[in-house]
C-alpha cells in the first residue's frame, strides 16, 4: 500500500541589489532582517546532513555531492519552515505538508516571507542598496538556480523503478508547469535560436540520473537523504521543474507527481509510459517548442509529444484513484480538483490556450511578451521583452506582471499570512514550529528530523523526529499545552 506522501518545495530566489551588489550578502542582510525582527533566532542544527549519500550506491568518480554551506545565515521559522543563505540565494525550504494543496499554500507563504524580508531590511539600506528578490530560475548570464520539491516514498521501491516511471512524467510535465523564459542561456539552446521557450530550466539539464544539482544537472536526482527513518523511508529529490507564480501549475505539478508515485507504489510500474530513448533530448527540444508538436521516439518505439505523455499519465492516475482510492495524496475533493484542473490545462492546451493563461504561467508570460512586442514593433530578441520576462517574477506587488496577468488565487490573504506563521497540523513540522514559537530562549538548534534544547543546566538535549507522520498537532497539542516551559516538555516526553 502507498504511504501517505509528505511533500514541500526548497525554491532558491534570485536577488538583485544590495550592500557592494554582493548576492550573498545581500541575501544575508535578508534573512537577518526578517530573523531579527523577532520572528526567529533559531539555528540550523547540521547534525546528520548526508547530501554525499547517492541511491544507487557509491557515488560515481564524476559525482559531487552539493556542498553544505554551514557559516551563511540560517533560521528556523515558527511555521516550521528554513529560511537560509544557499550560495547566493535566499533560499526558503517550506515546511513538510500532508497534501499537495497545503505544500502549494506553504510555498505561497514562502513567498510572502521574502516580501517581509525584503520591506524590512530596505528600511535599514540606503535607497542605492535596497534588494529586489524575483521568483525565477535563471539570471539571464547563464546561472540558474533551483526550485526543488520533495517527496517521501516507500524505501521498499527500486530506487531504478522510480527512474523508469519518473522519466517521462519529468520531461513532458513542463507544458503544464513551465514557467517561460525569453531568449536562452546554454550554447546548445542558443543555437536554436529560441525567442521563447516553455520552461526556464531545460535548457540546464545534461543528464538523465545523478547525484549533483549545480553542476551536470540530472532529470532525475540520487541524492539520498530521507531526513527520516532510512530504513522506512525515501526522500525523492526533484530538481527539474521552475518556480511557478501560478498557484494552480504549482498544485498541479506537486499533486501530479505525488499521485504518480502513489500509483507506482501500489501497482508498480504496468500502466506507465515508456520513456523517450533519448531523455534530455526530449526535455530541451520540448522547452523549445511552443506549438508542443515535438515528438521524440520511446523504448517501445512509438513516437509521441510532451502532452502524449501526460495525457497518458492523466489517464493513469484517473484510474488509479477509481481504483484505489488516492486517499495516500489527498482527501476525495482536493483529488477531484486535481485531476479536474490537470484534465482543463491539458484539453486548454490542445483547443483554445486562452483558456487555460490563467493558470499556466508560460502561456500567461507569452501573452504578456506577444503583447507589448506588438504593440511597440520589436525584433523577438530587444531586451526590453527580457526585461519583461524579469518583471513578470517580481515579488513587489506593485512591480508584479503577474500579478497581473489574471493568474487564478487557490488562497484567500488571510490564509497565506496565517501559513507565514503558523505551522502545518499534519505532519511533524507542527511540533517544530510549536517549539519554536513557544521556546525560542530554549531551543536553540533545529532541522528536519530533530530539536535541540538548551535547559541551562546539565548538556545539551536533542528531541528526534524521524517520522514525519508524528509530531501532529493531534499527537502532540496537549503535551505543549500543559508544558509552560521546555524544562516541562522534556520531562512529559520523558514520561
């Protein structure tokens, strides 16, 4: 039986501005800001961080694991989430989520803790120095930074079965969550000559499966790190996909992928597609067209399109929760706006793309480019339109294009500001985010799977939590509740 899928989404901002124009300390001076505002002074606890671990085994002479990064600015928020300096980004790592549309509330809360970040830190830097933080995935130099979701999966499935049924559903799912980018980065896409393309991130994969994320990225990442009982558990590590500004294509994309994997978890893999022969092929020549005619050939030699195949997976999934239920992803009714949505994007995409601008942002940006390129007369490759493009992933709401572009709301303000601080119910980030709120003087180091308390007396005390399915506010809220003090806590725990 699938296991219920606890998921979330690490997006990496890109930043412009700052003290000297310096990235990484203008993305410190943000996570400091928004820390020393009161709303966390909690440390990240590097205790057990295992990012050389590689699925398949012992990594390979060409692999290199990401590296920690333990002296940038880091915290923990009382919603349960991370918000740290990842290389040159402020990057926010939303907290674990029961469902796919609590992981897309979380990662819209995400994005209004960098607004909060930013209002409060440009209050302290001149006018010259104030930050600019975007939610994209590329700097338009070549550098592309990441927007990665998270998965916890059965450890009993062959980490080789996961690669075989994620290849295709990684490649082709671009056309429903791709985010646009004007022009190319990479030598191999600029010989294309693209003046759109549907996804920001394509053109920087080179590999099928692999265990970096910065450097020779793959489609399908071997980072073996659960953050939970190894034993039980897989964490599926998905570096392919853009930060979305659609609400929708973010829901979409996370509750696709965690049926998919329900799916490969209770019926193994007879009903999946077979993959292109030629994967990265596939994902970059897919990015480059926008008419989504593009075929690539298969295993079993047919020849099919990006929407084949998730037209086929749509079909899969469908039958799955007839089946079984899909009670491991979410309730009936967030599952029926699931496969209703994805099912309206599809058809949307194949009869009348007007339709569905409001909820995929390549086709929203695309109108947006179209637009104002023929209104003013520009050649396909003037900077202004890249200037657009930029703009279209500007968090200030006043500066947004996307906030503009018509793009449907899953959440009512009132909920996004209640997710900036409160924690998800359902899954150990409750307790985290509890303990932080409640006992910022002693907890005074956390992560994933683990709090560290500081009682004043006697050595350090770590709390475990290897089962994300634990610490929910069912388990846990009267023992915080008749625990005024940390000291208390413990020693209930210890009972």
């Amino acid at each position: 039986m699938a296991i219920e899928k606890v998921l979330g989404i690490e997006t990496e901002f890109g930043i412009a501005g700052g003290p000297d124009r310096d990235p990484v300390l203008a993305s410190s001076v943000l996570v400091n800001a928004y820390a020393q505002q009161g709303r966390s002074r909690i440390n990240w606890d590097f205790d057990g961080e295992t990012p050389d671990l590689d699925a398949r085994g012992l990594p390979g002479l060409t692999s290199f694991a990401p590296i920690v990064e333990t002296h940038l600015a880091n915290t923990v928020l009382t919603n349960g989430a991370r918000l740290y300096v990842d290389h040159a980004h402020p990057e926010y790592s939303s907290p674990e989520c029961r469902t796919p549309l609590e992981a897309t509330l979380y990662d819209v809360a995400g994005e209004e803790v960098l607004r909060r970040s930013m209002l409060v830190a440009n209050e302290i830097l001149d006018s010259a120095d104030r930050i600019t933080v975007y939610k994209n995935n590329s700097d338009g130099k070549g550098n592309s930074y990441g927007t990665h979701e998270n998965y916890l999966v059965d450890r009993s499935i062959e980490f080789a079965e996961i690669v075989r049924a994620m290849v295709p559903h990684f490649v082709s799912r671009q056309i429903l969550i791709g985010a646009g980018k004007v022009g190319a980065e990479t030598d191999d896409a600029r010989s294309a000559s693209p003046s759109f393309q549907i996804s920001q991130r394509a053109e920087f994969f080179e590999e099928v499966v692999g265990l970096e994320t910065t450097l020779k990225r793959p489609i399908v990442n071997t980072r073996d790190e659960p953050h939970a009982d190894a034993e039980r558990f897989r964490r599926l590590h998905v570096i392919i996909g853009d930060a979305n500004m659609s609400q929708t294509a973010t829901f979409i994309k996370l509750g696709s992928t965690a049926l998919i994997l329900a799916a490969l978890e209770d019926e193994g893999l007879t009903n999946f597609p077979s993959p292109p022969r030629h994967p990265v092929h596939a994902v970059r020549a897919f990015a480059l067209d926008t008419s989504l005619k593009t075929t690539v050939a298969c295993e079993d030699g047919a020849v099919r399109c990006a929407w084949d195949f998730q037209d086929m997976f749509w079909e899969l999934c469908r039958s799955y929760v007839e089946r079984r239920g899909g009670e491991a992803v979410a309730p009936p009714d967030q599952l029926e706006m699931l496969l209703t949505q994805w099912r309206e994007l599809l058809d949307g995409l194949h009869t009348n793309r007007e339709l569905v601008a409001d909820r995929i942002d390549w086709v929203a940006k695309l109108r947006l480019i179209e637009g104002y390129r023929d209104r003013h007369q520009l050649a396909s490759d003037d900077p202004k339109l890249q200037a657009i493009d930029l703009q279209y992933h500007d968090l200030r709401p006043e500066r947004s294009l996307s906030q503009r572009a018509g793009l449907r709301v899953l959440f009512e303000s009132i909920a996004v500001r209640e997710a900036v601080h409160k924690a998800p119910t359902t899954t150990r980030a409750f307790f985290r985010g509890e303990c932080v709120a409640r006992y910022p003087d002693q907890v005074i180091a956390a992560n994933w799977d683990s709090l560290v308390f500081d009682l004043g007396t006697g050595p350090l005390q770590r709390v475990p939590m290897a089962d994300p399915l634990k610490g929910t506010e069912a388990m846990t809220s009267h023992l915080l509740e008749t625990s005024a003090t940390a000291n208390a806590l413990l020693e209930a725990l210890d009972r």
